[in-house]
C-alpha cells in the first residue's frame, strides 16, 4: 500500500504538470473574455450557485457555468468549469446550490503574491478553477434549482446557524459555527487569530475528531439498543457522510469518513482493521480524484497528523507500555498524555511552519486540555442549536456549556500567549530541511522499534534525542546582504536583512491596501523566520509610508518576558524631525506603551556597525520646510562599498537642494526612487549626482495618480539606471556580498542580475 500511495503521489505530480499548463492556458483565455466584457471593472454575470455562505453582511457564493454581460448579450466562458467567487451586499434572498442568479459586482481577477510569504490568490483560486472575484455584487434575478440532498442539508446548516446566533453571545456563537458547522465566515477574526497562534486553530476544522464523535457514537449506540452491525454500520455512516455534506465537504472531513467507512467494513466483513492502511488508502483515493490536493494545505496538514498518530506516538509509547496497571501507576498515564500531544507537535511541526510560518510552544499542553473538552462542546453547542430550532430559552439553557467552555478557552488561550516564547516564529523551511528532519524522524522510529528492550529501559535519553532534529528546520541569517522592496500597493516598505542577523524597516505603509501588517509586511517577516526588527525608520508621517507600522504598534501587545506576544518584536523606532508636532504622535504614544525605543535622526547622524552603516543626508531640523514630502528623511545605506539611496517622498526644491549641498555624497548603487516615481522628483541634477545603476519604484497596480510618471521613467532610463517597478512585477530584492550586487523581482517577466 505504501508502495502504491507513492506511486499514486508520482503519477499526481506528472499529471500536475501537464494540467498546470492547460488550465492556465483555459484560465487566461477567460480572463480576457472578462476582461473585455468589464472594460470600466462593473460586470453582469450569470451562473448557476455550487456553494454558498452567509453572515449578517453578506452572502458569498461561488457560481459555475458562468456566462457575462457584453455589448448587451450574453456570452459564456469557453470553459464550463469555470467559476467565480462573489460577495453580495447584505440582502434578504436566501441562495442554495443549484439555484441559478444574475448578479452585478466590480471585477477582480485574482494575482500572484507579490512578497514572499504572502497569500497567493492566483494559485489558490486557480486550484479550485475560480477565474475572478465580483465583489459589491448585487443580486439581480434568481431562479430556484431544482431540489436536491445539497440543498435541504444546506437549508439545516442556514437553521442551525441562525439559531446559534439567537442562544448564543456573537464571538461564542460565531465559534461555535466554525467548531461544529464548518462555518468560519462568521467567527470572530480576533478569535481566529488567536486559536491560530495559541495552536488550536484544529477545532475548527472538521476533521477525524468530529467523526469519532458522530460516527463511531452513533455506531456504539446503535450496537448498544443490540442493533446487528450491518443496520449499525449503514445508520453510522449515512449519518456521518450528511454531516459531512453539511458542514461543506472539507478535505479533512471526507479523509475522516472515508477511513470511517473502510472501518465499518471491516466490522460488516469481520476483518481486522489497519488505520495506517486506511489513511494510504483515504489518500490515494482523493489523489486519484483531484491531483491538486499533493499541493493544497489542508490536504497535506490533515494526513501528516494521521501519519503522526499512526505511525510516531506509537513508538513514543513504548517506554510506557505495560507500565500502567495498579493504582500507582497514574504518573505514567500522566506522562504518556503529555508525551503523546508533544509528538503531535513535535510530527506537525515542519508542515506547520511551511505553511503558517509559526508555531505556538505551549500547544502541546493546551491540546492536553481542548481535546477532552470538544466532545463536550460539540455536544452542547449541536444539542443547543437543535432544541433553539424549537425553542429559545430551552436552546439557550442546553448550548450555555458551550458558551461558558468557549469563554474558557479564549482566556485560556491568551494567558498561555503572554508566556515566554509563547508565539515562535520560525519561517518556512526549505524542502530540504523538510526531508531531513522526516528522515530522523524514521530513523529514530526504525530504531526504537528494534531495541525496544532497551527503549523501555532508557526511555528518557530515547525522547530527549529527538529534539536535535529541529536544528534541521532553524533558518539562518542570510549570507550575503538582502534588501527586499516590498509590494504594498500606493505606498512604500524596505526590509533589509544583514549576515550578522540584524533586521530593518525603511518605511511601511499603503493608501490603498487595508491591513497591510496583518495581510504583506507580517508575513514576509515571519516568512523569513524573523522574531526581531532593530529597528524602523520612517521617512516622513504620511500615511502611505506609516499605515502598516502604525497597525503592528495598534496589536503590539508586551508579554511577561518583555516581547510582543504575536512573535514580532520590536526594538527601536527612528523618526525624522518634523514642522508640525502632531506628526507621529499616536505612534510615538504607542510605541512608547509598549517600552519601544522612540529616537530622531537628522542630517548628519549614523545607526550602523563595523560592516554597515545608515546615514542621514536630509533633513536638518533647523531648515524644516513644513511640507511633509520635502522633510522626508533620505537615507543612505552603506554595505562594503555597495550603496543604496533611501529617499522617501523627496521632491521639488528639497531633491534640488540635497544635489547642490550634498552631491558628492550622493552616488549610489541602487536609487529608491522617491514619492513612488511622480513627476515632481527623481530630477536631472539630481539623478546626474546619485549615477544609479538600478532603480525601483514603488506604486499601486493603475493607482489612480498615474505613478510613475512618463517623464520621470525617461529621465530615469536616460541616466542609464536599469528600471524595477513593484506594480509591474512584485517585491524586488537586492542581494549584495559587499562588492556585486544582484537584482530579481518576485514575478518578473526579465530577471535581471
């Protein structure tokens, strides 16, 4: 079977790449067809709904069969299997599978990530052969579908969430849809958050707990009122594949039904049943099925926490095993729960950190606690919703458990993140790393296997030698100097990364991307596996150079050993003397709550060591103009003899004056183009002092200031720079060893080096 499960997981991957190439071939050509029938971003669009979601603001539903609105006919996709993901407006239409709608919205087509580490829609949406987002939509028409398992299951998840909502508070109700519905559209982000980080972000997923529940209570009850195992099985299961339906069909939840039903027919035929054979078996179906799930997270977390549990705590176990009969034998049943929920981390971690690029350090205790509780939560949450169907007071009486152990959690939860090191932010390993550590990890099973005498006797040194395998997942500073101009959209963000392990932010902030922090700057940081910046300098108070800095700060939450909570901690924050004194004074109050450093730099002054250096060139706080973007702090940034030119949103008189006064010191390397390329800067005197070989711009994707500016671009290219824009190609990244330097962009269409 393991020999097949490989077999299978090669032949998906060649069938990966042939259909890699055809899909984005199909896509493009519905992209166009898009394109051209929204010309000014509106669309009229039908389809037929396959899946659907509501919350009190609105509806999300994912429509198939698409046809548009152009020139006043309809015209349909090439591709029947085509969808679109739409958002409409709140709205008192109830929608379900199969009923078909017209709708109006603005027209999105989903992008590449354009930093590292962030959320790639392009690629996710392209997997579940979505072409484009409408959001704003409207709903225009409807026609009912015709009736169906799908849509009366959905009609009950619709009840049950709309009675959890009436028995329960908001933040418990919209987790307790998450937790026993499948329905995360309406919980809470706060709680989402905080679950993720405090590592028990699983409960809210429909997975192998919620069948053993459901499935294997309804079986033992079934067999309990001397039901034989044939009605007991089909009962169970067709109970078990409903839910399933009605909680949206996860990957993780049909994993569970499917090693369910191979379970039950091992029961009906009465043979032995094997749970490793079943999870290669549950996995081989669903890659035969959809090739795409080798790469789809869900899929790949779901089957490595089955594999740990199946193959892993077994051998964990073996110095307990026998050891716990008698009554004195509780410290050993102890010590065996604890070693079990440690091996789950220890098993996950790798994949945890591939693709969350973090992980919580006391998960493993706080599982020890969550996981008993669930079944009790499931169970008070479902009853509740059930019996406020019929009644309120009775439904909010039977879900109050709920509410309470929910409460519970969420202060538990907290607490454990003010602890030391409690979020550690680990960056993505390589696959590499991913292959070593999975490698000692088998060795180390193979081994305890075969000594298991002396695993039982030396139990203890066994368990503490399989902490040195994380040393393969550790992510180093970088070898040579990194510079990476992030894509914000209308705004602007530097991380630079030295050997030494330092880290740096020049800027970060946007006028046209909402939680920039949350959604880009954070996730590259912690992409990287940074847990430290030193510091942040910012050029001026603008907010399309702060907005992401002053939203970290606004999170920023002090734990007891002093760091941030959420696994980023800052240092030290550097502004520039300013005209006005209102200029950063919510993040100067913010920073200083949190015991952040708060200092001014102006002309003249230097941050560095033996090997880097930041100089001010501009400006002084004796010839302020009062015009933020003539005040902005330039900054020049020294690597060995590599120079990189930091000029904030200098323009005008200020960009004049800084080549007259001090052009000797102007030469660099690698110009960052100031104000985002507008025609007010980058000028010839200017440019004629910097002599850049390289310059990058960044600007929103058709911002609406029209940056950069023709003139501007000519100017640039007439100095003879190589020119990289963040709107045409993403995150661009400098790499230097002091003497060279290289220059490649996140999505480019030419790599330039």
């Amino acid at each position: 079977m393991a020999v097949l499960l490989l077999a299978v997981c090669l032949i998906s991957q060649l069938r990966l790449a042939g259909r890699e190439r055809q899909r984005r071939a199909a896509q493009q050509n519905s992209v166009e067809q898009l394109l051209a029938a929204a010309p000014e971003g509106i669309l009229c669009m039908r389809g037929t709904v396959d899946t659907c979601s509501t919350t009190k603001e609105s509806t999300s539903v994912v429509l198939r069969a698409l046809a548009v609105e152009a020139k006043g006919s309809w015209l349909r996709l090439d591709v029947p299997a085509h969808g679109a993901g739409c958002t409409i407006k709140k709205n008192e239409e109830a929608l379900l599978p199969g009923d078909e709608i017209e709708i109006r919205g603005t027209l999105r087509i989903p992008e590449e990530a354009g930093n590292p580490g962030a959320f790639d829609a392009k690629t996710y949406y392209s997997r579940l052969d979505i072409v484009c987002q409408l959001t704003e939509g409207k709903l225009l028409s409807k026609k009912s579908g015709p009736d169906g398992i799908r849509p009366f299951l959905y009609q009950i998840r619709r009840a049950l969430c709309a009675s959890l909502a009436s028995i329960l508070p908001e933040k418990e109700a919209g987790s307790m849809m998450a937790i026993a519905l499948g329905e995360k559209r309406g919980m809470d982000p706060d709680i989402k958050a905080l679950y993720q980080e405090s590592g028990i972000t699983h409960i809210t997923s429909v997975s192998g707990l919620h069948a053993t529940m459901i499935g294997m209570g309804v079986y033992r009850l079934m067999r309990g009122l001397l039901l034989g195992i044939v009605p007991a099985s089909v009962l169970s299961g067709s109970l078990l594949f409903l839910y399933v339906v009605l909680t949206g069909s996860g990957i993780a939840a049909v994993r569970a039904f499917l090693m369910f039903f191979l379970w039950l027919l091992a029961q009906v035929l009465g043979k032995k049943y094997d749970g490793k054979t079943a999870a290669m078996a549950a996995a081989i179906l669903l890659l035969l099925q959809q090739p795409e799930y080798l790469h789809d997270a869900s899929f790949l977390l779901s089957f490595t926490a089955v594999a740990v549990i199946l193959w892993l705590l077994p051998v964990l176990q073996l110095p307990f095993a026998g050891r716990r009969a008698g009554k004195r034998r509780w410290g050993c049943t102890v010590a065996s729960v604890v070693i079990s929920s440690a091996g789950i981390w220890i098993g996950m971690l790798p994949v945890t950190l591939y693709f969350f690029y973090q992980t919580s350090l006391y998960s493993m205790l706080l599982n020890i606690l969550v996981v008993p509780l669930l079944p009790v939560l499931m169970q008070a949450g479902l009853v509740g919703a059930v019996l406020g169907l019929c009644s309120q007071r009775a439904g909010m009486f039977f879900a109050a458990p709920a509410g309470y152990l929910l409460s519970f959690l969420e202060q538990l939860a907290q607490g454990m993140l003010h602890l030391p090191e409690a979020v550690w932010v680990g960056g993505r390993p390589s696959l590499l790393a991913l292959f070593v550590y999975y490698a000692a990890l088998a060795l180390f099973c193979v081994l305890a296997v075969q000594r298991q005498k002396k695993v039982r006797r030396r139990g203890c040194l066994w368990l503490l030698g399989i902490p040195l395998v994380f040393f393969f997942l550790l992510r180093s500073a970088p070898q040579r100097m990194e510079i990476l101009c992030m894509d914000v959209g209308q705004g602007d963000g530097a991380l630079l990364r030295m050997p030494d392990g330092a880290v740096f932010l020049i800027d970060g902030g946007s006028s046209s991307e909402q939680e920039l922090w949350e959604r880009q700057i954070g996730q590259t940081l912690k992409y990287y596996g940074i847990r430290t910046v030193d510091a942040v300098f910012l050029s001026h108070a603008d907010l399309d150079h702060m907005s992401g800095i002053l939203e970290f700060l606004q999170a920023y939450e002090p734990g007891l050993s002093g760091k941030n909570v959420h696994g980023i901690t800052l240092e030290h924050l550097i502004l520039p003397p300013t005209a006005d004194p209102e200029d950063f004074q919510k993040l100067s109050m913010l920073a200083g709550q949190k015991e952040i450093v708060v200092s001014r730099m102006e002309q003249g002054m230097t941050v560095g060591s033996a090997n880097w250096q930041f100089t001010a060139l501009s400006p002084r706080s004796g010839d302020l103009s009062g015009d933020r973007n003539e005040d902005s702090l330039v900054l020049l940034f020294q690597y060995g003899s590599f120079r990189m030119l930091f000029t904030g949103d200098l323009e005008g008189a200020a960009e004049q004056r800084l080549a007259e006064t001090d052009g000797e010191r102007l030469w660099a390397d690698v110009l960052k183009v100031g104000h985002h390329g507008s025609a007010n800067g980058s000028g010839e005197a200017f440019l004629a002092r910097v002599q850049p070989k390289a310059a990058v711009i960044s600007c929103g994707r058709r911002n609406r200031y029209g940056h950069p500016a023709s003139e501007t671009v000519r100017r640039l290219e007439k100095s003879g720079s190589i020119l990289f824009s963040t709107a045409s190609g993403g995150a661009v990244q400098i790499t230097t060893d002091g003497n060279s330097f290289w220059i490649r962009q996140k999505n480019p269409k030419n790599e330039i080096i």
